[in-house]
C-alpha cells in the first residue's frame, strides 16, 4: 500500500512539472544570454575583486572675475595670451583682454593728545571691529586727497596730512594700503555713515583683539614701536596672508620685506 502512494506521488508530481513548462512563458535566447553573461559577471566581481574606489573629485575650474567683456558684453573666458604667462579674462567675441589689478586703500594714522582715532564699523567686512579711517582711493583724487576724504566720511573729523607712514601690500587679495599721518584741524569728530561710534585710543588702549583687518593691525603696531623709540619711520612690507584666513585673525598673515626709513 505504502509502494502504491508512493507511486502514484511521483506521477502526479511529473504531471504538475509538465504543466508549469508549459504554461511558463519561455525565454528569448538573447534574453538568457544576456541574464546569464550578468549573472557571471556579477558573481566573479563579488567573488575575486574588490570594490571599486570612489572616482576622484573633479578638478576645480578657475572662475574669471571679469564674467563678462565691458567692451561688448559677452562672456569672458580664462586663458593665458600670446606672449604671455598668466591666465587672463579674454572676450570669447572680441578677443579683448581684460586685466585685474591691485586695488588702492588710502587712510589715515589721526593723532592727537598722544592718541589716535579708530571707528567702529557699521558695514560689512569686519562689522563691529575697529579699524583708522580708510577706504578705496577713487579716480581723480590723490592718496594724500583720499585719505582725507575717507576720515572726513567715516569720522567726520577734517584732518590736514602731516607725512606718508606706510605702505603695506597684500598681494592675496590684491589691495595695496597707503597709511598717511594727519592730525585734526579742530578737536571735533563722530561717527559718519558707515560708522557705529569713534573713539580716540591711548597707545596702551589700543583694542587689538577688535581690529578689523591686517593691514590695521601691522600699522598700530609698527606705529606703536616707533613712538616708543622716538624715531617715527616711513614703513614698507608685505603682507602674505594664509589662505582661508578671516580678515581680522591675529595668526592669519606673515610680515615680508619690512623696509623702515
């Protein structure tokens, strides 16, 4: 009995399997080569190799800071021109060639009573810091005419210039400083615009944990030196500032070239 059961089992296990082949759809050859190429490739990559590394990160592309030609308007593309040796902002239409230079920053080193005038910033960069009365020399203006105008602006204070004291360039960041020493024509000042308050500063008082930039913080200290001398110098230096620094780190910069006259 139990042979019989067994017997008939098995056929209706066959019975079944013909009727799945023939009700299953069949594979295409190219479709189960393809699926069985996969298959192999797939378990001789998990079996025999690693995994591959991660692609590199493309390389980062200059940006021109000259995105478009002032002559004609069109776009502007980096490349180094014939006979020379730098990439430069070159006019993709006109072929002009559009070079960037070093911005000038005039000032003034205001003394009075043995101290000196420093404003508070009211604008961005460095708001808040202190910093002397300076700004962006402008087209038609002398250094000595900018740096007055800058104090007149930021500490409504008329100087008159007495002599240059330093010239500091950062070629980072491509600004070339020219520091004047002035005093006021009348003991009056305060905040202009771009200004949150002014303040005159013994040398001793000096907020150097609150200046706004470097160029600042090497002219008070060269400033400070000389006046403890007693032999006020024309400065000249470099200053090389670190990559990824912001404008008013202590640590961010080195002193080069340092000429004192």
């Amino acid at each position: 009995m139990l042979l019989l059961r067994s017997h008939h089992h098995h056929l209706l296990f066959h019975h079944a399997a013909r009727l799945l082949v023939r009700r299953a759809a069949p594979v295409p050859r190219a479709a189960s080569a393809r699926l069985r190429s996969l298959r192999m490739s797939a378990s001789n990559s998990s079996a025999s190799s690693p995994a591959a590394p991660s692609p590199p990160p493309a390389p980062l592309v200059p940006k021109s800071r000259i995105p478009f030609c002032p002559a004609c308007g069109s776009p502007t593309k980096l490349a180094v021109p014939d006979g020379d040796e730098k990439m430069r902002a070159v006019c993709s239409s006109c072929g002009r060639i559009h070079y960037e230079n070093p911005k000038m920053v005039v000032g003034c080193l205001v003394e009075h009573d043995n101290k000196v005038l420093l404003c508070r910033r009211k604008i961005e960069p460095a708001y808040g810091l202190w910093t002397l009365p300076a700004g962006y020399l402008e087209v038609g203006e002398s250094a000595a005419e900018g740096a007055s105008r800058e104090t007149l602006e930021e500490a409504c204070a008329d100087v008159e210039i007495l002599a240059p004291y330093a010239q500091l360039d950062i070629p980072l960041i491509g600004q070339s400083y020219i520091i004047f020493r002035a005093r006021m024509k009348t003991p009056n000042f305060s905040p202009g615009s771009e200004s949150l308050e002014c303040a005159l500063f013994a040398l001793d008082d000096i907020p150097f944990d609150s200046l706004a930039f470097s160029s600042i913080i090497v002219t008070l200290r060269m400033y400070i030196e000389d006046v403890r001398s007693g032999n006020i110098k024309f400065h000249y230096c470099t200053i090389n500032k670190r990559l990824g620094a912001g404008p008013s780190d202590l640590r961010s910069f080195d002193i080069d070239n340092h000429l004192a006259v």
